[in-house]
C-alpha cells in the first residue's frame, strides 16, 4: 500500500506550461525541506533531468505503453519511496495518448492509475471568460479524471488576472495558482526539444531556481500540498528491481505487455537471486555519460546491478579509454550531433570501443549509441563497428513502435517482442545489417538495426522494467 502524498501536473495542450509548473513546484515544495519525487509521463528523457535538479532525486518515467499499465503503480511507488510528496508532469493535452489508441499512455489514464488529483495548466494570455468553458470542459470529460484545481499561466496584467478568477469561480475548479509571464524562465531548446542538463548545467540551475520562485511567488502551496495529501492510498506492489530480474529467470527478455493485462508471465520463473550471487564476480559494465549521451532511464542501471553487473558510467567526451575491466557496454540516446567534432577527436576511446565490439564482448546501442558506432556522422569518423554512415536530416522521426526480434542478442532472443519509441532528427545509410536487430510491426512493416558479433544497435528506445531479462541476458553474456 503507497500513501505518498501526489498530484499530476495536466495541461490542454503541449506549450501550456507544464515543465515550468511542475519543475517549480518541485524546487519550492524542496526548497521548503520536503522530499520530493519527480515523475514524467511518457518516453521523455530530458524534463526528467530538470526534475532531478529540482530535487535532488532521480527523475523517473511512467510510459504506460512501453511498459504496460499494470506496472505504472508499482514503477511510481519504486521512485516515489520514502518521499513527502510526488509531482508527475504529464505528457501532451491531459487526454492525448498514443496515436489510435485511446486514452493508452495518456496524462488521463495515468493519473487514474495512480488515483492522482490532476492539476491544469492553462496558458490564459489570448482569452478572458472563455478559460472557464476550457476547464469545465476538461474537468467534466472523464468523471474518472479528478480535477482538483487549475494554475494560469502567461497572466498579463491584475486586470486580466481578476478576469479570470471571475469566469472560474462559475466552474467550480479552484484556482491554485497564477503565473505572470517571465522571460527569464525559458529554457533553450533545440531541434529535439529542450537542452538537457548535463550541457547547460549552471543555466539550468538558473533556470529551475526561476521556475521555483516564480511558483513560489504566484502559487498556494499550502492548498496544493492540501489537494496532493487528499490523494487515497494506492493498492499494490513496489517495484523491485532484485525481484524483477530474479523472477524473469534469465533465460530470455519477457514478451511486450499486453494493451490489456500487461507482462505475460516468463514460462519458466526461478527464486530470485540476491544480485551477483551464485556466478562469477560482477563484470563491469560501463555505461555512455556525459553531454552527447544523456538519455537513459534510472531503470536500466538498476537492473543492470539487480543482475550482478558493476555499471560504471564514462563519458566519450572526455575519457580516453573504457573503464577498467570492462565486459559490457551500454550506449545510450542523446545528441552526438551536437558533439560529432569532439566525439570523433577522441580517437583513443573509439578504438578502445571498436576492439571491444570486434571481441565479441555484449555492446547495446540506442538511437545515439547506435549513431556513435557507425563508420561516420555528418562525415566525421565515429567507431567505424557498424558498415554505415550517417548524417542529420530535416525530418523528424517520432512515435511508439511496436517489435520483434529478429536475430538473436545479447538483449533479446529471436521472437521477442518489445515496444519502443523512435526520437530522431538522423538517417544511417543503410538502416539495417545483414542481421536486423527489430522487425517493426507499428506504425509500418519494415527492418530496423543492426546484430553482429555481441553488438545490438538500434534505433529502438526500450524500458527494460517491461522486459527485465534484457538486463539479466546482457549481463549472463558478460560473465562469459
């Protein structure tokens, strides 16, 4: 039973302000000794490092498409732990899932999931009376949906405030806060969204300490601390990462979640294993850090050291050589495109990675990983382990995937099938090797990736708290 006190932060839609309000709500309620748990709705990997700024705790996920819905509860009360409050920014308009299916991976659907009061976020600087029919509207479309008050943001004058608080006073949603417009509060994005911390970090702590006196200063937080503390215990279990990868057994990643009833069940469960125990000591698995590879999920790391691993992080940037006694090697998302000169500059490392590739030693790479061991990136040598180039485009690649498997890995065996979500602005010429990592079955049929020798890179961003025996396989490989 979870009885932390937790609100969502919602919106109408994108661009309404939900980063600014949720990232200061979490710096104030910190700021005044609370422990805070910052949660982002969907696959987003970068607002969840400005939540860690804010709190000092890492910045989670709740993906109810990659993951399944049955395992949000548990993931929110595995971060949330030991916490005084848990603000969950959402994802989109508080209604908008993925594409075609309903109300799945939706701010809506999740904070029904966590039994949350749902807070919106409304940017008011274009209308008046009309914000009350917009909030009535969104209060009263899902009776499910607990709306417990609105915050107004891009307020221009008193006059314009004093219009507002009017028409809202006819809707019966209260109003918990209002936000004058601060320009001192943008935070720079780019052409993937927001620039994450880890390469802005004293602008971005500038910036989470605006959005925290900026809510401070236009906010009752004694009333949304009220509203959060009203929320009723959540049922059910916490997520362990021991437990997860003691139950998939290690014999093969567990298949993708059902839409309906989640994880099916691994065929062959074994007792769980305190990490490390019973095998061979833990094997290093060193872990891309640092400005050019900033996308991961507190998760993998967890289940990487839950399966026995010593995960040691290094950043290509700036390291030489892999760490010491490395087995494994984890690449994740991020932005070599920015990077590419000083990644390709490190030519130390790129061999050192290139001969542990050639070895045979287990390699993931994501999206930016998988960029990083190709031959070149907008024609500057990269690790040269892939036979491909690749280089920036003007279209956007975005949205859930569903896969399978299709050649046997060090993450999955043939037949697998995950959920992932595709985040690039790149092409890599050509798109799959001659043993492709996925076949993608969502939105379209087509190969994906590349498997060769202990190397699976991808496009692919997978949440491995839906498939915990991708850890437990990759470090079984690393053992030898």
């Amino acid at each position: 039973m979870v009885t932390v006190p937790r609100l969502v932060i919602a919106a109408p839609s994108s661009g309404s302000g939900k980063t600014t309000v949720a990232t200061g709500l979490m710096a104030a309620f910190a700021g005044r000794g609370l422990a805070v748990s910052g949660h982002k709705v969907g696959p987003d990997y970068i607002d969840p490092g400005y939540h860690t700024l804010a709190t000092g705790r890492p910045g989670r996920n709740l993906d109810a498409y990659m993951c399944g819905p049955e395992l949000i509860a548990p993931l929110f009360a595995h971060g949330a732990q030991g916490c005084d409050l848990a603000v969950v920014e959402g994802v989109m308009g508080l209604y908008d899932g993925a594409s075609g299916l309903g109300e799945l991976a939706s701010t809506a659907q999740v904070a029904k999931l966590l039994r949350a009061p749902v807070v919106l976020v409304v940017d008011a600087s274009s209308q008046s009376r009309s914000v009350a029919a917009l909030v009535h509207g969104f209060a009263s479309w899902d009776p499910q949906v607990r709306s417990g008050g609105v915050i107004l943001n891009k307020v221009g004058s008193d006059r314009h405030e004093a219009l507002l608080r009017e028409a809202l006073d006819e809707s019966g949603v209260p109003v918990l806060g209002v936000l004058r417009r601060a320009e001192q509060m943008a935070v720079v994005s780019r052409h993937l969204g927001l620039v994450p911390v880890a390469e802005r970090r004293g602008d971005a702590v500038a910036a989470v300490a605006a959005m925290g006196a900026q809510v401070l200063a236009g906010c009752d937080l004694d009333a949304v601390l009220a509203l959060a503390r009203s929320a009723p215990s959540l049922p059910g279990a916490v997520w362990s990462a021991a437990e997860a990868v003691g139950a998939c057994g290690g014999a093969v990643p567990l298949p993708a979640p059902s839409l309906d009833r989640g994880p099916v069940p691994d065929p062959a469960p074994r007792t769980p294993q305190a990490p490390g125990s019973g095998a061979k000591e833990a094997p290093v698995v060193a872990v891309a850090s640092g400005a050019a590879f900033t996308f991961s999920y507190a998760e993998h790391s967890e289940l990487l050291a839950a399966a026995g691993a010593e995960v040691v992080p290094f950043d290509p940037l700036r390291d030489g050589e892999l760490p010491e006694g490395t087995r494994g090697l984890v690449i994740g998302g991020g932005f070599p495109e920015v990077y590419a000169p000083e990644l390709s500059a490190n030519e130390p490392l790129r061999k050192a990675v290139a001969e542990l590739a050639v070895s045979g030693a287990p390699v993931a790479a994501e999206c930016a990983g998988l960029l990083y061991l190709a031959r070149s990136l907008d024609g500057l040598p990269m690790c040269g382990v892939l036979d491909a180039e690749a280089r920036m485009s003007e279209r956007l690649t975005l949205g859930y995937r569903d896969a399978v498997a299709l050649s046997d890995s060090a993450l999955a065996a043939a037949g697998t099938r995950m959920r992932g979500h595709e985040f690039h602005r790149t092409v890599l010429e050509p798109g799959a090797g001659d043993e492709p990592a996925w076949g993608m079955h969502r939105p379209e049929r087509r190969v994906e990736g590349f498997v060769q020798r202990g190397v699976h890179a991808s496009y692919l961003h997978t949440h491995w708290a839906s498939a915990p025996g991708t850890a437990r396989r990759f470090v079984e490989r690393c053992k030898g």
